[in-house]
C-alpha cells in the first residue's frame, strides 16, 4: 500500500486519496457532521467505521479526555487509521480491525479495485449502487453490542449499508446509549436496508430524532428516496418521566352532635 503524509489544515495526515480525505474533512468539521455537545468530562464513544480517522481526531479536538473505540476492518485504512492516531498524539484510543454486524465470523467485504488512489470509504459488507463488485476481501465481523457494556455517551455509525442490521442487533443495549450520529445509505441493491426500520426501533427505545438530506434538516415525510439516497440520522434518548404518585384523598367529617 502507497501512502503519503502531509500537513492537511493543520493536523499531520498520512493518507492514500487526497480528494477523498478533503470531502471527508470537509463534512466533519467545517460541515460539524458529528457535532453534540456532550455533558461528560470524559464521554465513551464508539466509532464504526472509523476509516483514516479523520472522525477520530474531529472528537479528540473536541472531547480531548475521551475514550474511544474504533472500529475499521479495511487493512490498509486501519494501517492509517493507527498512524494518524499516533502522529497527532491521541491517546485512550482502542482500535479494532473488525466490521460491526449482526453476527461474529467472517464476511466478504468489497473494497475499491483501484491501486494508485482508492476511493475506500464506500467499502461495504453490503452490494450498494456505489460498491465496486469486482473486488473484495474477507474480514472479521463482530456484534456491536459485545462492545456496549457501560453508558455510551456518543455512538457513530458510518458503515455503508449494515445500519438496520446493527441497530437491530444493538436495540437491547440501547438502554445505555445516550447519543448516535448514523449515516444511513439507501439502495435498491441493498433493500434490507431500511431508515423506516432503523427510526421505528429508536422511536420505541424513547430516542428524539433529527434528519439531515443534503445539509437540509427535513421531517420522515420529506425525505427523498431518489435510488441511491444518504441521510444523517442524529438520535438523543429522552428522560422518561417520574411517574406521578395518586395524591391522597383526606376526608374530614364534622359531627354535628356530640357522640357522649
């Protein structure tokens, strides 16, 4: 694999496809794609789908006492992904070279045919209008929800296409998620996909829910499904509310004629 490092607007970046690192800047952090303001000190965050790790660093800038786990199963984007976590001096920062899914294994992953400059971030589990079907290799998967065993403050999920299967697998632990930022990926190759399914199991899993199509926030009624079509999910779980005690009934009698 051929890589270079360069200075990219300020951060030390070895990369293989420099066009596609700048769109990818671009919507993390001009475009604030990822952006919540989380309470904790030090949030627990899980990244799927980590890629270079541009999305990495976007949240050590912000939440720098973070503890993150990344996941990123393509060989040569996890080879970078730990370099520039490395050369920008992150820490608390555990790397997986595992694809999430609904089941432990090992599963055909397409990747990009190209050999000079990859476009990788459309490398999926799934066949997508935007995967190259000519290529691809075996990784290991594993079960999202082995990993979210204490309060997750922050959940992000870009995985190209598995985002119904995993929220899924993940909805009994999502009890203990307080925020996820998804990138849903629509395809009439890949129809198990479904926002509709993804939304309804956030909706009963008492989650308030915000869409963005093409950097415009719409309601589910809005949304285009033009083949193929991308949506930013961002999801908060809701308080429930305490519930209410039945106030006591007093009932005070007054006599009007003595008992003695």
């Amino acid at each position: 694999m051929k890589y270079k490092t360069t200075n990219f607007h300020g951060l030390k970046i070895s990369l293989q496809n420099e066009e596609e690192a700048e769109k990818i800047y671009e919507d993390i952090f001009p475009g604030k794609e990822y952006e919540f303001n989380l309470k904790s000190k030090e949030p627990f965050i899980i990244d799927c789908g980590a890629h270079i790790g541009m999305s990495v660093i976007y949240f050590k800038q912000k939440f720098p006492n973070s503890e993150i786990i990344a996941f990123e199963p393509n060989p040569g984007n996890f080879k970078l992904l730990n370099i520039n976590i490395k050369q920008n001096n992150l820490g608390k920062i555990k790397t997986v070279q595992k694809a999430v899914s609904s089941k432990e294994g090992y599963q055909k992953y397409y990747v990009s045919n190209e050999k000079t400059s990859p476009w990788t971030w459309g490398d999926s589990l799934k066949k997508n209008d935007w995967t190259d079907l000519s290529s691809h290799i075996e990784v290991e998967t594993v079960r999202l929800s082995s990993f979210i065993n204490k309060k997750v403050d922050l959940l992000k999920i870009d995985i190209e296409g598995a985002e119904t299967e995993v929220i899924a697998e993940i909805e009994h632990k999502l009890k203990l998620v307080k925020n996820i930022v998804l990138e849903f990926h629509g395809s009439s190759i890949n129809p198990k996909n479904q926002h509709e399914e993804i939304l309804k199991i956030l909706q009963k899993n008492n989650f308030g829910i915000s869409i963005k199509q093409e950097g415009k926030k719409i309601t589910e009624d809005k949304i285009n499904k033009t083949d193929p079509y991308w949506l930013i999910i961002k999801a908060t779980r809701q308080l429930l509310p305490l519930p209410q005690s039945k106030p006591k009934i007093r009932i005070r009698i007054n006599y009007p004629f003595s008992l003695l």
